[in-house]
C-alpha cells in the first residue's frame, strides 16, 4: 500500500475587524454626524494609503476607488480595500467613480484615473449619497463621457471650500491637468479640522451676495463658484 498523505490545510486569512465597515455604510444609511476632525482623518487615512499605492515602482493602481472600498474602524481610522481587480488586465470599476478617458475606453485605469475616482469619494463624503443618485444611467455616463458636457457632481452645501477645490481638481477632463497623489496628500495634510469645519467654507463677511460671488469667481472655476454661493 502506498503510504496516505495527511490533507493540506486551507490557509486561515485573519483580517482586522472593521466596526463600521464600508464607509459608504457610514454615510449612506447611518445617522451617525461626521465631526470635522472625524472627517479629516479619514480623508487622511484615504489620501496616505492611495499616495502608499502610486508611490510603488511600478505604480499600483486600484482601479475600483470607492467608499464602498474603504473600511471604517471603532476609531474612524480608514483602509483602503477590494484590490481585487488591480491585478486583473482588463479595464474594471465601478461606471459612476470611473474616469471619462477609462469610460471611453482609452485607456486602462490609471494613477490619474484613480485621482478622479477619489474626487467623486469626497463628493460622498459632504454629500452622503452617491453621485448622480436618480438620474439615468446611460445619460449619465454619455455626459461624463463627452468632454463638451463635462459632467461632474455638484458641489454639496456642506463642503468646505478648500475640499470644492480638491475636488474640482480631482475631476478635471484632462488626466494630466489631475494633481499627483503625492500633491493630493500633501494639501490634505496641511488642512486642519477647523479648515473643514460646516460654516467656515462660506464665512460671513459683511459682504453683499454680489461681492460674495465676485471674490470666490476670482479664487475658483465659475462652475464651483456657484456652486459654493448657492
């Protein structure tokens, strides 16, 4: 008789526990109030671990950047996740976060691509919903997708103005005109909380709406200048 092999054993995967999961669970169907230093943590946390993949040589790119990719502790503490398709040579994401240039089919997913993904995570994060919620979504990406329209979420009335103009930055048509990862990091990591404290992205002046208007057209784009003024 030939001698009997013990059984292989399936290898055992111990993961961190993660007690509010994805973040988008947080925002999404939570009544739980994101103070401003909550809020800036997590957008560290996102910022580190995304500069973290890019930084590698080559670069990893997610491909699937989401809040429904990111996990949330006890302690609000963020981590990326779901690298699933990173690995995977075809173009993959999710059509709503995904880049106009990947959604035409240009190119494969990016680190520019990945920084337009996250655009659309800090639209979330003040809007506490996902982008472009009740609209068609084949008319959508048609409008995404063609550079005439540009379409892009609005600006929420809870966002500072410092994230409007990160965001805009995120979402601009022309991967190139997108910032690094490393400079993304480097302006989250300058912010404070009071920086993205409700109240301070539109401070009372003293000003006339007119005025208002004028000087945030002179500091951002006329699309997120509007936005912000309301």
């Amino acid at each position: 008789m030939g001698a009997v092999l013990p059984r292989r054993k399936k290898p055992l995967l111990v993961m961190e526990y993660m007690e509010f999961k994805a973040l988008s669970d947080l925002l999404y169907k939570s009544s739980v109030e994101l103070e401003a230093d909550t809020t800036l943590n997590i957008l560290r946390d996102v910022s580190r671990g995304l500069n973290f993949l890019h930084s590698t040589k080559p670069p990893i790119v997610h491909r699937d950047l989401k809040s429904a990719n990111v996990l949330v502790d006890s302690r609000f503490r963020a981590k990326l996740s779901d690298f699933g398709v990173t690995y995977k040579k075809r173009v993959a994401g999710t059509p709503f976060w995904m880049a106009p240039e990947v959604l035409r089919g240009e190119v494969e997913p990016t680190t520019a691509s990945d920084v337009f993904s996250l655009g659309i995570v800090l639209y979330e994060m003040y809007a506490r919903q996902e982008p472009y919620q009740g609209a068609d979504g084949k008319e959508v990406i048609r409008e995404i997708c063609d550079p005439s329209m540009n379409r892009r979420p609005g600006v929420p009335r809870s966002m500072p103005t410092v994230v409007a103009a990160l965001m805009h930055d995120c979402l601009a048509e022309n991967p190139e005109g997108r910032p690094s990862m490393d400079e993304i990091h480097r302006r989250i990591e300058r912010l404070s909380a009071k920086d993205l404290e409700i109240g301070r992205s539109l401070p009372n002046t003293g000003k006339n709406d007119e005025q208002r208007l004028q000087e945030l057209l002179a500091k951002f784009p006329r699309r997120i200048a509007h936005a912000l003024h309301g």
